[in-house]
C-alpha cells in the first residue's frame, strides 16, 4: 500500500498567514458544535411532542422563507456596512434566541409553536452570520489559499455535525432537552471571541445601499455570472433529492431501532465523511478544473444516497434484525451500512463545497460578495429545508426508504443533465476564476 505523502493531507497554511482566520476559525467551529446540539435537540423534541415526522420536518419548512430574506438582506447589509459589525449583530439575536429555548426548557414552558418560533429565528439569524463571516475570508486569507481555507471549513463541518448530533442524541437521552441547549448557550459565547478581535472590514468598490436596487444589482451579476449561477442549480437539486435528515428520528424510533442515539450516529456519519476527506484534502487543494470537480463530487453524493435507501429497505424487509427493535434494540447491521453511505455522501459533499465555495471566494468581486455569498448560504440551508420537506412529505405517504432510493437517482440524472449543458462550467480553471 503506498505511503500517503505530506501534501496528500490538509493545508495548514491559511492560519500562519492570517491569525484573524484562525481566531475566527476557531470560534466559528465551537459555535458550530453547539448549534448542532439544539438543531438535533429540537428534531427529537418536536417527534416526542408529536410522534410526527412531518412535525419535524416542517421546522425546517417553517423557517424557509424567513431564512431566504435574512440570508439576502444580510448579503446587503455585508456589501454596504462594516461586515465584522453585521456579524457581531446578527450572531447576539442567535445567542438569545438559544437562551430563551433553554430557559424554557428549564422552566417546562416548552411548547411545539415555541420550538418553531425560535427555530425561525434562530436559523434566520444565524444565516446573516455566515454570509457576512465567509465575505469576510477572502479580505483574509490570499486567494491561492482560499481552497486550502475552503477545506478547513469542511473540517468546521465535520467536527461539528461529527460530534455534535451524536453528543445531542447522548445528552437528551441522559440529561435531558434543558442541559442540551444550555450547553449550546456556553458554546456560542466563542463566537463572539472569534469576531471581536477581527478589525473592521468594510466593503471595497461602489457600495449599493441595502433595497431593491441592491437585489436588482446582485441579480444582474448573477444573470451574467453562469458558472456561479449553474454550481447554485446543481447544489439546490443534491440538497432538495439527497437530505434525509428528516427522516432520522423516525429510523430510530420505528425502523432500525436505537432512538435518539441511532438519530445522533446517522446524522454524525455524514459529518465523519467530511471531516475525513477534509483531512485528505491536500489534492483537493491543487485541482484547476472545479466546475468538473463538482459534477462528479455530487454524482458520487447521488450514489451514495441512494446505497442509503437501499440499506433503509434491508432494513424494513426485516434482514440482520433480532427479535425485538425498539428504543433499547437495534438494528446494529442494517445501521452500520446504513453509516457507511451516508459518510460516502459526506464526504462527496464536502469535496463539492470546497470547490463550490472556492469559486464563489475567488470569482466574485468584493463589491457584491456579500449579496453572493447570501444567496450561496439560502442555497446551502435552504436547499435541506426544501428536501426535509419533500424526504417527510413522501415517507409519510410511502415508506422511509423510499425517498432517498428515488432522490439518488434523481439526482445523478438531472446533475448529468444540466452539466452537459454547459461546456464553459466543465472547463472552468481555477488560475483564472470566471463568474
């Protein structure tokens, strides 16, 4: 077996070269863990409330079109105002909204239209954040280390999503709702660490004022930007075919067995699949044509989702059960090849985010990257509210296996088809970024 050479791992450099990264970095990571804690937390609350899976994938739904406004109208706010500033706004009503959930935790007030509401807010919030922190990275970090950056993002993620929803699915099984989204509240206060120390950074070039003309403005440069507009597309149809998360708790609870914690190692295995290839990223790093590298990392993630859906059927056909599976007993089998897809589509998915959000870093001028990276964050977390609501809608009237078996061929299919339409995405070059 050849031995893995130092370059074939992930490059550190970004952190000698801006310690502002690295702060950031470090506290967006943290911040990251905790949030996990409450989105898993609130997934497993909503189903005890309930015993709905189309309860709990309408938190995702309900906060759709509020998070889609508050990503765009953060873009703005990023691309006309000081972006450390907007950051640190925007990160406080995160901050308490999470300590109003604990409080109502502790109190016993929780009820299933407070866990929407907050839910709302929460993700409305938190998507203004990360569209005025990633605008910030590029003033940063120099742009031949922005895919080396990119990856120590999906690193964030992995760790994150990794031992997030598995610790979520271990404290709310030992200690309870109100211990879990306290610990989110500790967690968060790294955040504000991480983008107080940064400097201001106002945006350069003409500044447009929050409004119509600043969205009319955005919009003609993505009319005119068809590799930028084309890797929205292709992520939009991986997210709304290929998220199952949705379906989770009721895998544990009915399918295979192992509650809460079978919700925390599902959810974790995509996040292990990203924290792995983003470990290896090294060659990543070194790929010029990334509009191809796109297409074959999310042809890999259709794949890969419906291996997941096939595991769900061994599983609902009765294969490697024991006798009883419930809460206590699991489908141990069906549950580790089950692991093994979903960390296939992490990783897949990761490789494509580190590409998809190089292109956006280098490729879009400073002057409207925040408006961009706005809408790159509604795709990212707008897109799995969408498949939440299609994966819970469709299991509900079929079975649990059937949505991400139909969703992973869907999108090989439709990926395949749009990519072939465009011959400048395939030969996209990294050494000379065109939107």
């Amino acid at each position: 077996m050849p031995r893995l050479r130092r370059d074939h791992f992930i490059d550190l450099r970004p952190f000698a070269a801006s310690p502002a990264f690295a702060r950031m970095w470090i506290g967006s990571t943290l911040a990251g863990l905790g949030g996990q804690l409450t989105i898993v937390a609130v997934m497993l609350h909503m189903y005890e409330l309930t015993g709905s899976t189309f309860a709990v994938a309408m938190i995702a739904v309900a906060g759709l079109v509020p998070m889609i406004l508050a990503g765009l109208y953060g873009g703005m706010l990023a691309d006309a105002f000081d972006r450390r500033r907007v950051a640190l706004i925007a990160a406080s009503v995160t901050f308490a909204s999470t300590l109003l959930l604990a409080v109502l935790a502790w109190g016993q007030f929780e009820t299933v239209w407070w866990l929407y509401v907050l839910s709302v807010v929460n993700s409305s919030a938190n998507s203004i954040v990360m569209a005025a922190r990633q605008s910030i990275v590029p003033r940063l970090v120099p742009r031949e280390l922005l895919p080396a950056a990119s990856a120590l993002n999906g690193i964030t993620v992995g760790i994150m999503v990794m031992a997030g929803p598995a610790l979520a699915g271990v404290l709310v099984a030992f200690a309870g709702y109100a211990w879990t989204y306290s610990i989110d509240v500790v967690l968060m206060t790294s955040l504000f660490l991480g983008l107080w120390t940064l400097p201001a950074i106002h945006p350069e070039g003409e500044i447009v004022r929050p409004g119509l003309e600043s969205l009319r403005d955005g919009w003609r440069f993505l009319t005119r930007g068809s590799n930028i507009r084309l890797q929205f597309l292709l992520d939009i149809v991986a997210m709304t075919f290929g998220q199952p998360i949705a379906l989770f708790p009721a895998i544990g609870a009915v399918l295979l067995g192992g509650g809460p914690i079978t919700t925390g190692l599902l959810t974790a295995s995509i996040a292990a699949g990203a924290f792995v290839s983003s470990v290896f990223s090294g060659p990543v790093g070194r790929v010029r044509r990334q509009g191809l590298g796109i297409e074959r990392a999310i042809l890999v993630y259709g794949g890969a989702i419906a291996l997941f859906g096939v595991a769900l059927g061994a599983g609902a056909l009765g294969w490697f059960a024991p006798d009883v599976v419930d809460v206590d007993h699991a489908n141990v089998v069906v549950l580790v090849l089950a692991m093994i897809a979903l960390a296939l589509a992490g990783a897949a998915d990761n490789v494509s985010s580190i590409f998809r959000n190089t292109m956006v870093l280098a490729a879009v001028p400073d002057s409207v990257r925040g408006r961009l990276q706005g809408l790159f964050i509604v795709v990212v977390a707008g897109g799995p509210r969408v498949g939440a609501f299609y994966a819970g809608t469709l299991a509900t009237f079929t079975a649990l296996w059937f949505p991400p078996l139909l969703g992973g061929f869907v999108i090989v299919g439709l990926v395949a088809f749009l990519v072939r339409l465009s011959p400048r995405f395939r030969a996209y070059d990294a050494l000379h970024p065109e939107p």
